[in-house]
C-alpha cells in the first residue's frame, strides 16, 4: 500500500499463541527485505487478529487486538488505543464502508459486531448478533471475517469461526443465519470434517474468509476449512467451487477481489498450518485456478491462535 510520500509498504500482524511465537505489528518497505516491528503507542504484547488501511489514506492504519482496536496515522509510526465500549473483547476483523470510510464495523471474539459512524472515534454495539450454537469449539467463536456487498452497501455478511456466516441487509441492525445450506453440503462424506467438536459440520462452518465482488453483485465467496464455496443468491444457497481440480491444497485460508480488476480472485490455500500456496481466478472466479506457490502460515484451532509472519510472496 502507497502512502502519501509514494513509498509502498507490507504490514503484518502475529499473535503470541504458542510458545516462542513473537507478537506485534511489522512494516516492510516494497523493495527491502527488512522487516521493522512497530511499536509506540502500542503494548508490549500486541497479539494482532486483523489489520485494514484506509481506502483514500494509506497513511491511516486500523489494527484489531487482544485489547481491541488502534489506530495509526502515520503508517504506522505511532498508534493510539481507540475508545471502546466492552473490555476484555478480541478484534478479529474491521471492515470500512466501501463508499463512506468515516462507517466501519469491527466483529469480535466472543461475537459482536460494532458500528463506528466517526471514523473509529466511537463505536456501537449492533444488536442481535448472535452465533446460531451449532458448533462448541475449544475457544470461543470470532468474527473472522466482515464484508460489505459493493453494489448494495446497507447488506453486510459476517463470517463465523467456528459457526457458518450471518447477513444484515439493514447496515447492522438486524442479522440472519444463512449457514444452513453448508450444513446440507457437510452431510457430503469429503465434506464431512471435526477436529475438536462433537459434529462432523465442524468443517463446513469453518468460516475464515469471506468476500463480495461488484462484478457479480448478490454473489458470495466463502472461504472454510473444506475449501471455496460460492452462493449467488446472497447466502439462500451454496455451491463447492471444487479447488481441488485446480490446486492439490484445498482448505482455504482466505478469499480476496483484487482491488485492480473485480473479476479477479486470490485465495490463500495450505494444509491446515503448513506451508501453502497461492491461487488466482481471473475470469469470475469460474476459470481454471493457477496455482501459486508461497509458503503462507495458518491458524491453528487447538490452540486458537494465528500464524507468524510470513516470509516470502508470491508474485501473481
């Protein structure tokens, strides 16, 4: 991402999960292979869950942690601790309204969602959100992921670790389930999946990404531990984008548009947290996948925590 200046930069952010794991918030500058962790104004341990730059100001930087959220405004040179109602609340994904960036959600662990009408000076509790229970895991359901329809802004989705995928169409304050059709397609044997619950839905409600892309409005790409999902009626139904045609990796780590051409998908494919690859789409997510190799650190569910910084890109 450019700042102002014309200098681009990679962020990162890791989580202290495990022993010997090092938390916090590294810049690198495009063309160096240094990495420079961050840290005035910021915690000594930074575990950080989700990182979002601002759409029109690069320079402006949203970090969500074990303490909740911050912000920078100087790429990262300096951070402030952003008022927040609820203590004691991970932030696990920020999302900035497509057409006016002063909206924002913010989704927690255990799950919440919240509004910000002010750019992230204050935030509000959305009401009825709510984790439908069909799956008990051995740490408490997040907001792993929240998305925003481009050509219908008011209608949001939020992706649940571990319980499928909610839809608000009134910018959030109302919210529906519409992971039922995922626990159909668990009822498939090679979509059948548990790792630390009761049910074999555990993999099919393993939300880790999701997006919408303008060049398919109402059209929902879904990343899980079983793979890429797509539903083209806004969540009523979903439909197994078969990655494994394309890759030998299929549980998918993440789903993203390209921000240069909507059309164009990248997702983040390993086996389970080891090393992974990269794939690209660039015909509406319906063409041959070409697979990319990176070696892209996962979260692991026994411990619940998120991956080091990853050393190395892929160019696409």
């Amino acid at each position: 991402m450019a700042n102002p200046s014309g200098t681009s930069h990679v962020y990162v952010g890791t989580a202290a999960r495990v022993p010997g794991a090092v938390s916090g918030i590294f810049r690198q500058t495009v063309g160096s292979d240094q990495w420079e962790r961050l840290s005035k104004g910021l915690p000594e341990r930074m575990d950080v869950q989700a990182i979002t730059i601002h759409p029109t100001d690069s320079s402006v930087i949203f970090a969500g942690s074990q303490n909740g959220p911050y912000r920078s405004r100087d790429g990262g040179a300096s951070w402030e601790k952003l008022p927040f109602p609820d203590e004691g609340l991970e932030v696990w994904s920020i999302l900035i309204h497509p057409r006016d960036p002063r909206t924002m959600y913010l989704g927690t662990s255990p799950v919440a969602v919240y509004r910000s009408d002010n750019g992230g000076d204050s935030w509000r509790k959305l009401p009825r959100v709510t984790s439908p229970g069909r799956v008990k895991m051995n740490f408490p359901c997040r907001v792993t992921r929240l998305a925003i329809d481009p050509s219908n802004p008011d209608e949001i989705y939020a992706g649940l670790e571990v319980d499928g995928v909610l839809r608000s169409r009134d910018r959030g304050e109302t919210w529906e389930d519409i992971g039922q059709d995922l626990v159909k397609l668990a009822e498939r044997p090679h979509l059948k999946s548990r790792i630390a619950s009761d049910t074999e839905n555990e993999g099919m409600l393993d939300t880790h990404a999701l997006t919408v892309s303008s060049a398919l409005p109402g059209t929902v790409f879904l990343a899980v531990r079983m793979g890429l999902f797509r539903s083209a009626d806004r969540g009523k139904t979903w439909e197994d984008m078969e990655i494994g045609r394309f890759s030998p990796l299929t549980h998918a780590r993440d789903v993203q548009v390209s921000p240069h051409d909507a059309r164009t998908l990248v997702a983040a494919l390993s086996p389970a947290a080891q090393h992974g690859r990269l794939a690209l789409s660039e015909r509406r997510s319906r063409a041959e996948l070409a697979a990319h190799r990176s070696r892209h650190q996962g979260r692991e569910h026994d411990d619940g925590g998120s991956a080091p910084p990853a050393r190395s890109r892929a160019g696409l």
